[in-house]
C-alpha cells in the first residue's frame, strides 16, 4: 500500500514536496483569478529582517557588479558559499537573530491587523523564505478593493513601520529598513507574480544539508553558532532546560512556511472560491473513491477457479521448459 509520507522536503520526497508547493500555488492562483479582479487592487509585498551584523557581499549572478564588501575584496558569483557569512562572527548578533525569527510570526500578525485597521477589505497571501544569513524575510500577496486601495509606497510604509513586543521578553520586534511593495494587475503580471512565489516555495523546500558538500566552511560554523544561540534561547515563558519544542530545531522559527487569510462570516478570504488544503485534500479522496467504485469487483467464481487457473498454467509452463532443453545441444 502506497502513502503520503507528507514531507515538504524536496530531497526526502520530491512528489511531497510538488504535491504541498502545486496545493499552495493553486490557492495563490485563486486569489488572483477566480474572482471579480476588476474590484480589486493587488500587492507584492516584501518585508525583510533587520541587520544583526555586517555579513559578506556577494553577487548571486554572474557578471553582476556589486559594491567592494566589507571585507576588502570584490566578490565575485563564484563565491556564493560566502553569502550572508557575517564578516566578523565574535560581533554578530547571533541570540538577537533567533529571537527575531522566534517573534517573526507576532510580528506578521500585528503587521496584518495594522493594514486591515486601514484598509478593512485587505487579504493576504504569504510566503516565508530563508535569507542566506539564516533569517526569515516575508512576501505577501496582498488584494484591496479599489474603493478604498491605497498607492503601494503607502501600503509599504504602513507594513514596514508596524511593531509588536515579545511574549517571551517584551523587547520590541520590528522589520529591516529594506521593504519593497509593487502593485500589479491580474493579467501578465499577475501569473508572473504567482510564478515567483512558486519559485520561492521551490527554494523553501529546498534541504541545506542536501549541498552540504560545496558549502564553505565559514557557512557552517555560521549556521552552527546560530544553532546553538537557538538552543540556548528562550522559546516561551514557561521554557526550560531540555525543552524540545521544535523552535529551538528551526533557528528559532516557529512560523509556517506558507499562510493565507480564511474564509469567515464576515470575510472571502484570499481564495474567492474557499479553496484550502483541507479542501484540495478532500476533492482528491473523493476523487479516488469515485474511481474506485467505477472498478467493477473481480466475480467470485472466478477467484474461486484462480488456483486452479494458476496449476494448469505452471503444467503447461513446465511442459514447454522440458521440451525446449530437450532441444539444446
């Protein structure tokens, strides 16, 4: 009996991990397509992390031009195992960075709450992706009824100056100074910004240790201090010695990979249609008892006559292996 194993891991199951990215990218599309589009307004929003330390620059194209890094030297794309690798890791702010990626997910919600206060009809739809320097940063679709749609420079700005306070420390959470917010139409752009976001949870999906082998070394003592800054930080109030909640396995990250608003009482949701996991998870287990049903059983008598069946066929199977060796000089 084949079954899901439900990984989202590319390289532990690749038809898992299609299966999670095709669902998410199918509610995405939803959102922008399946609809009155024509009453809406829609965003690409992107909100990064603030910087914990200088790290190295590093091209990610080849032949593209970057400034001289910190470190003295130009970079080149060849050099990518050095990308988000602090310059000088005995400064970096490993326990400010995991406490960041553990607020992350308050930090969203107030950030979301703050742009429905001002634009009642807002939905969204987000993908969270890892920078190399092993922070979230966040992209959002986010869809607003023309009556009341506002520039996008104005829908960033109102996004990237929201702040929350920890549960666990009550220091204040706040997004990077670098945000971008571009609004699109639902034709062309529309299925090229849907593209992007499939990209993005192609790369989120993705298994570091997997290229392991041709990292730098500088990148896993990175990820190694932040590790152990994970596991020595608090992941709640009531956190102790031994914890084994999950946060402290996840760089301090407690948020899910992907989310979109709901359907309530008073709201569509980013789906016009309602489309959810639960749903697309439905439609495919209805789908196969539906086909199962229209395979006609195989008839009793006939599984009655099988062994039978299957002794006249090994006879006559052997009877034509002793006739052929007869044959063979």
């Amino acid at each position: 009996m084949w079954v899901r194993c439900g990984s989202r891991v590319k390289s532990r199951c690749d038809s898992c991990a299609e299966l999670y990215r095709g669902d998410w990218a199918a509610i995405a599309r939803s959102g922008v397509f399946d609809g009155p589009v024509e009453e809406y307004r829609f965003y690409l929003l992107t909100l990064t992390a603030p910087t914990f330390g200088r790290v190295h620059r590093v091209p990610r194209e080849h032949g593209a031009r970057v400034g001289r890094c910190g470190c003295g030297v130009t970079h080149s794309a060849e050099e990518a195992g050095l990308r988000g690798v602090p310059l000088d890791p005995s400064t970096y702010d490993y326990a400010g960075q995991v406490a960041w990626n553990r607020d992350a997910g308050l930090l969203w919600d107030r950030t979301r709450r703050r742009v429905r206060d001002r634009w009642e009809s807002a939905e969204y739809f987000v993908v969270r992706e890892w920078q190399d320097r092993g922070v979230l940063h966040l992209h959002a679709l986010v869809r607003i009824a023309r009556a009341e749609a506002p520039d996008a420079d104005v829908l960033r700005e109102a996004a990237r100056t929201a702040v929350a306070w920890s549960k666990v420390d009550g220091a204040l959470v706040e997004w990077g100074g670098q945000a971008q917010c571009d609004a699109f139409k639902a034709d062309g752009a529309g299925a090229r910004t849907i593209w992007y976001l499939s990209k993005a949870l192609n790369y989120v999906m993705k298994d570091v240790v997997e290229d392991g082998e041709s990292a730098h070394g500088a990148v896993w003592a990175h990820v190694a201090r932040l590790d152990r800054a994970a596991r020595e930080m608090r992941c709640s109030r009531d956190c102790r010695t031994g914890c084994r909640s999950r946060v402290h396995d996840r760089l301090g990250a407690r948020s899910h990979v992907v989310s979109a608003s709901r359907r309530t009482l008073r709201r569509s949701g980013w789906s016009f249609t309602g489309l959810t996991r639960t749903v697309q998870r439905r439609l495919r287990r209805e789908w196969f008892e539906a086909h199962a049903a229209a395979t006609a059983p195989v008839p009793s008598e006939h599984v009655a006559a099988l062994p039978d069946l299957l002794a006249s066929i090994g006879e006559r199977v052997r009877g034509e292996l002793v006739a052929r060796g007869a044959a063979v000089p």
